[in-house]
C-alpha cells in the first residue's frame, strides 16, 4: 500500500511531513480532513489518532502520529541523504534542535495560533493580551538561539537535516499569526534558501 498522510491544507504541521517527503522523493498519498466538518474527531480517524490531530502517516497496518516522529521515520527510509544522521553526534545535534523546537518554539507559535486564528474561527473570546505576551516573550527568548545559530551555517546544523523542514514550515506562516520575525536576518535569509526549492510552494 502507498503512503497516506492524514493531513489538511493549512497545518503546518502536515506541510513538514509533505516538505520532507518532496525533498526526498518519497510518494505520499493526502488524505485531506476538514476540521470544520468535524472529520478530525471522526470515530475513525480517532481510532486511528486518539489525539483527534493532525498529520498521521499509515502505510499498511503501520500508523504513527507525531509530525516529527513522522520526519524521522521518513529520513531514516534514506539513510544515504544524511537528513537523519546515522552518525551518533551528528544525530544527537538533529535531536537536540528539534526537542529544542518542540519544548520551547513550538507552544509559544501554538498559543499564537490559537488566540489569533483558531479562537475566532471558533468565534470565541480571542487575542487574549496576556495570553499573546506570554507566547511573545517566549519567542523573544529563544528565536535569537535560533538566529545566532544560522548566522555561521546555510541549515540549522549545517547541512539540510529534518529540523529545517520542522522549524519552517512553522516560521514561514509567522505573518498568519501576527508574529513579526523581521529582525531575524539570519533566519530571513534561511528561509529564502529553502524557499527557492522546486517543490517548496506546490508541497
Ligand atoms: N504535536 C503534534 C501537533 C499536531 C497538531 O496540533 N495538529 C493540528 C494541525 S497543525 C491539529 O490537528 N489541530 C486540531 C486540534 O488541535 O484539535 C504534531 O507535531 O503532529
């Protein structure tokens, strides 16, 4: 059986998997979901991911969750593009910036999200100040590591690795979260690079 992807037009989180999948030249069938009908909470798609989220890859009676599990299962189909180092320090470095992302980066962009986008869809209460200078601060905190690191490097470790497809398929959609990342020139000039990718706008 091909791959599929649950996935969805606007998650970001999906766009890493089909990112990643179009660099390495892995065929994955999407199977889009409508949040708005209500598809992620289907009693099939849960049984599939208890979470109710997306992405979530299955091949044959395979299912796993987690985009960035999901990234690394895919790189590891590839051993020989090194975008999941089999080298253990190489690898550790790749681990240490995508945990890095994922405890820090990653719930500041999602309380964003959620008070900027997703609250007002759901026609809730939204742009809750405090709640948006919490995840601001955060982002203060962290995204000049970030910006440091890709001053001496073209990828965040150095050469294309998974934590590139992770952390900018995030940091592209900052304008839709009302995040203003423009003094990040390093991260700016990053971004452009992978941009210019032949499959980068159709993924
Ligand atoms: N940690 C998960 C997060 C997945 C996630 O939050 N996906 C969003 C779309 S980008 C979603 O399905 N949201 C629906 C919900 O939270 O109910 C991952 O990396 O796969």
């Amino acid at each position: 059986m091909a791959l599929e992807l649950y996935d969805g037009q606007r998650s970001w989180n999906a766009r890493k998997v089909r990112l990643l999948a179009a660099e390495l030249g892995i065929e994955i069938q999407s199977v889009r979901l409508d949040f708005a009908k209500g598809e992620f909470r289907s009693q099939e798609y849960l049984a599939k991911n208890p979470n109710g989220k997306i992405p979530t890859l299955e091949e044959d009676d395979f299912v796993l969750w987690e985009s960035h599990a999901i990234l690394i299962y895919l790189a590891d189909q590839h051993p020989e593009r090194g975008l999941h180092p089999t080298d253990p320090k190489q690898r550790a470095l790749v681990d240490q910036w995508l945990f890095w992302w994922t405890a820090h980066i990653e719930p500041a962009l999602n309380l964003l999200l959620v008070e900027r986008r997703i609250k007002p869809f759901l026609k809730q209460p939204a742009n809750d100040p405090s709640i948006i200078a919490r995840a601001n601060s955060e982002l203060d905190r962290f995204l000049p590591i970030l910006d440091t690191q890709l001053s001496t490097r073209e990828h965040v470790v150095g050469p294309l690795s998974i934590v590139d497809f992770a952390m900018a398929a995030q940091l592209e959609q900052a304008p839709m979260i009302e995040l203003d990342i423009s003094r990040y020139d390093n991260i700016g000039r990053w971004l452009e690079r992978l941009q210019k990718k032949p499959y980068w706008k159709e993924a």
